[in-house]
C-alpha cells in the first residue's frame, strides 16, 4: 500500500522531495527557454490565446497571409523573424504550433502544481491553530520563566514585529483620516 505524505517519516520524504526536484530539472533541462513573466508582464501580455476557437481562428489568419502575402508585407517586420520583406507564416505558425503542445503540458502540470500547493497549506493548517494557542499560553509564562522566554524569543520577536506594524498601520490610516 503506497503511502501518503502523512504516513511518511521526515527522511523518506525528503528523499521523495530531493527525486521530485531532480525530475523537475531533468524536465526543464528536456524545455530550454522557458520563458518567465513578472506578474505585471504576465497580465499585460498580448499571447493569451482562448483555447481552441482562438487558435483555430489564428491559424485560418495565416492562410489569408499565404494566399496574398503582398497585403500584408506591411506587417513583414513585426513578426521577429529573419526576412524583413515578408510575414514568415512558417515562422507563425510553428510558434502556434508549439504554443498549443506547450499549453498541453502546461495544463498537465497546472493542477499538480495547485494540489502541491494546496498541500502546503493543508499542512500548515493542521499545525499552525495548535501552535498559536500554545504561543499564546508561553507567552503569559515567559515572564515567570527566564528559559522559556530564552527558547520562545524567535516566536516573540517574530510575532511582535507583525503587531507593531499593525499598530504603525493603524496610527497612520487614523492620522490620513
């Protein structure tokens, strides 16, 4: 019986972890020039085509360029390519055409990387509430226990520090009002 990531020790799966990293390096080794966006890019990009329909009616854009390409020479050194005085639709259409093999794992690897994702909060959600009440019962002892205070210094510090900026927030949002 395989199994899942909570019946396993730390070791085994970080073992597990180490193979899926190297797998994912072997698969972007296999996909040189994978391209990365900044948010911003990623929402002001011209390439999101709409499935299928879209493309399909890109590609029927491209047959009106082969059948009279003079039409278009205007647009002849838009298309990055290597021939200034033409539209290269071979050039087009294999960007359409590895567009929609790339879209294809894209959307294969999408949904692994949601539940991966989503695993990590699941995670973190079956601990941290637990954890958080614990902090705040040491926090009421650590003025009566100078080793415990010594141990949970990170958490203080660390949670201290949201609450002040919470407060500076909230001074400066009521001093704008």
């Amino acid at each position: 019986m395989t199994k899942t990531i909570d019946d396993m020790s730390a070791e085994q799966l970080q073992k597990n972890i180490t193979r899926a990293a190297g797998l994912l390096e072997e698969l972007e080794g296999l996909l040189p020039g994978l391209v990365h966006f900044t948010a911003a890019d990623r929402g002001d990009t011209d390439g999101r085509i709409r499935g299928k329909d879209e493309e399909d009616a890109l590609r029927a854009v491209l047959a009106v360029i082969e059948h009279n390409p003079g039409a278009f020479q205007v647009l002849a050194d838009k298309d990055d390519g290597r021939d200034p005085a033409r539209v290269e639709t071979e050039l087009l259409r294999a960007r359409l055409d590895r567009r929609a093999l790339l879209a294809g794992l894209a959307e294969r690897v999408a949904p692994l990387a949601q539940r991966l994702e989503d695993t990590v909060l699941a995670q973190g959600e079956r601990s941290k509430p637990v954890l958080l009440s614990a902090y705040g019962i040491a926090r009421s002892l650590a003025p009566h226990d100078p080793a415990l205070k010594t141990l949970l210094a990170p958490a203080l510090d660390y949670y201290g520090a949201i609450g002040r900026k919470a407060a500076r927030t909230r001074a400066e949002k009521k001093s704008d009002a």
